[in-house]
C-alpha cells in the first residue's frame, strides 16, 4: 500500500460530502442550517482550489487534469473493458472532481446570491439554484458509479482509499504520471 490522499485531500472530500449532504435534506425544514452548510461548502471549495495548486503531488490539478484527447481515450477504454489503472485520479475522475467543483461553487454562489439585498427573491437566481443542485446532485451519483465501476474494474476500494489515503502500489501497467 502506498500513500495517495492526503489528508487535506480526504478531509475536503468528506466534508463536503457532509456540507453537501446537510444541505440538500435541509432546504425548507432548517434555512439556518442550510445555509450555513453552503457557507461551508463554499469555503471548502476555495480551500481546495488553492490545494489544487499548492497542494500534494496527486492533490495538485497538474497531477490530474488532463487534455480531451487523453480523457476521451481513457473513456472508450473504460467502454472496451481495457482502462489502465491510475495511482491518482484516473482522466475521467479528474474531469469529475473539476466539474464537481464547478457545479458546487454555482450551487453555493447562487444560494450567497438569494441572499443578498440586489437578488433575494429574484427568480431566475432561484432558479439557477434549484438547478445548480439538482445538477450537482445527479454528478454525484454519476462520481458514485464511477467509483463503483473503477473499484471493481481494478479491485481496489477506492471508498476505503478515500479513508485511509492509501492505495494499492503501482502494479506493471498503472499509470503514476
């Protein structure tokens, strides 16, 4: 096993799993609650933009974000079975974790929106937050099935990577770039 997720890495997962995940079951029954948990989501996305550029080696977007081309061929082999094994995020995975960001720092800029004297009861502002979440939730059970399909492709718990930060090491064959 090898080290992989650092500890910054899997405390911002986690905690805006939880930040997420309060607020999407909070939005009428505890407003407080709620919006305090997209504070917190929206301060855990500005920390891990700057992770993302300061951070550990497979923290760092150079790490991950890859070119189309690169994540395109990474996609038809997922869909021919042959997707080589990434110690760090796989081209699809780095495509998820950026759009992840994006879609949670729109959800959480339009709910800050609401709630200012220029757009609170504006309706496209609640509009688009209403469909920045609902989005965001749908690319988290796209991320979950991805996690799925990648753990059992390369028979690795990558949920339990998640926690620990420690990953198979790099086999003949895995990419570690």
């Amino acid at each position: 096993m090898t080290r992989i997720w650092d500890p910054i890495v899997r405390l911002f997962h986690w905690s805006l799993v939880l930040s997420f995940s309060v607020a999407w079951f909070t939005p009428r029954s505890s407003e407080a609650l709620h919006h305090w948990a997209g504070y917190a989501a929206a301060a855990l996305i500005l920390m891990r933009l700057l992770w993302g550029v300061v951070g550990t080696r497979y923290a760092r977007f150079s790490q991950f974000v890859r070119d189309p081309a690169t994540v395109a061929r990474y996609l038809s082999d997922i869909v021919s079975g042959k997707e080589a094994r990434y110690l760090g995020h796989n081209p699809a995975g780095g495509v998820m974790v950026m759009v992840l960001i994006a879609a949670m720092a729109s959800t959480a800029l339009t709910g800050w929106m609401m709630m200012t004297d220029a757009y609170f009861g504006v309706e496209w502002v609640e509009s688009a937050h209403e469909l920045a979440a609902h989005g965001l939730l749908v690319l988290v059970l796209l991320h979950l099935g991805g996690v799925v399909l990648a753990s059992v492709r390369h028979r690795e718990n990558l949920v339990g990577a998640m926690v620990s930060g420690r990953k198979h090491a790099a086999a003949f064959g895995d990419v570690d770039d």
